[in-house]
C-alpha cells in the first residue's frame, strides 16, 4: 500500500475511535503509534483529503483551534470546559430549539457548544484550593 494511503487510513481511525474532536497535533500524537515518522504537514493534508471526502467534519469552537471528528456521529453537541480546554460530545438535543425562533421563521438547522467545567476540573479544584497560587 502507498504510504500517503497508509497514513490516511491511520488517521481516519484514529478519529473513529476518539472519544471527542481532536486538534492535529493529538491526532500525530495518537496516530504516530500506528505510523513511525508521521509529520504534522501530512496530518494536515490527509486531514484535508478525509474533509473533502466527508468522511471527517471540523469542529470550530471561537477562539480555539479547529478540531476533527468523524462524520459518522450524527448530529450531537459540544461541551467545552473553560479550565483545561477540551471538547466533549454531547450526545442529547432538544426538539424545542426551533420553537426559539420568532414567528414564520423556518429553523434549518443549528448548532450548540455548553460552557463549562469538565468533572476533572471540579475535583482538581476542590480538593487543591491553593493550585492558582504557586508561591514555592
Ligand atoms: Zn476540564
Ligand atoms: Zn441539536
């Protein structure tokens, strides 16, 4: 098999089975297991083959990098936490979205991201209440 197609089908997999979207450079950290010597250049350009072949979407959240996930999951949500950063899959919706509209507008589509603070960071700072101020 042609190396490009190789490391094309380690990344797509690694996708498949991420728990949540993923920036590049997690996606060279996980896929260079599969695959020695992968690059982040051809990370990027299979991430942009696997987009034009829709088998992958990006996830944008403002003012964060762009991250990937697999397209086979359907319409779900994200969950940011505002301390370490990382996206989470909210898999519920609420059919009540498109009732926010005003009146004679036709809800298309939307999309949500939840603010918040992942369970990690609520146990780290509760039971570290001095971790913000490193004074040693
Ligand atoms: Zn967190
Ligand atoms: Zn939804």
């Amino acid at each position: 098999m042609e190396r490009i197609t190789q490391q094309k089908l380690a990344i797509a997999a690694v996708l498949e089975r991420a728990e949540c979207p993923l920036t590049p450079p997690e996606i060279l950290a996980r896929a260079s297991k599969a695959v020695p010597r992968l690059g982040v250049a051809t990370v990027y350009r299979a991430l942009r083959s696997l987009r034009k072949e829709k088998r992958i979407v990006v996830v944008e959240i403002p003012g964060e990098a762009p991250r990937y996930e697999t397209a086979t999951r359907g319409h779900h949500h994200h969950f940011f936490c505002n301390d370490c950063r990382r996206v989470f899959e909210v898999p519920e919706c609420s059919s009540k979205l498109a009732e926010l509209a005003p009146p004679r507008f036709q809800v298309l589509d939307h999309e949500i991201i939840l603010y918040g603070k992942c369970p990690n960071c609520q146990t780290r700072n509760g039971s570290f209440p001095d971790a913000m101020s490193a004074d040693d």
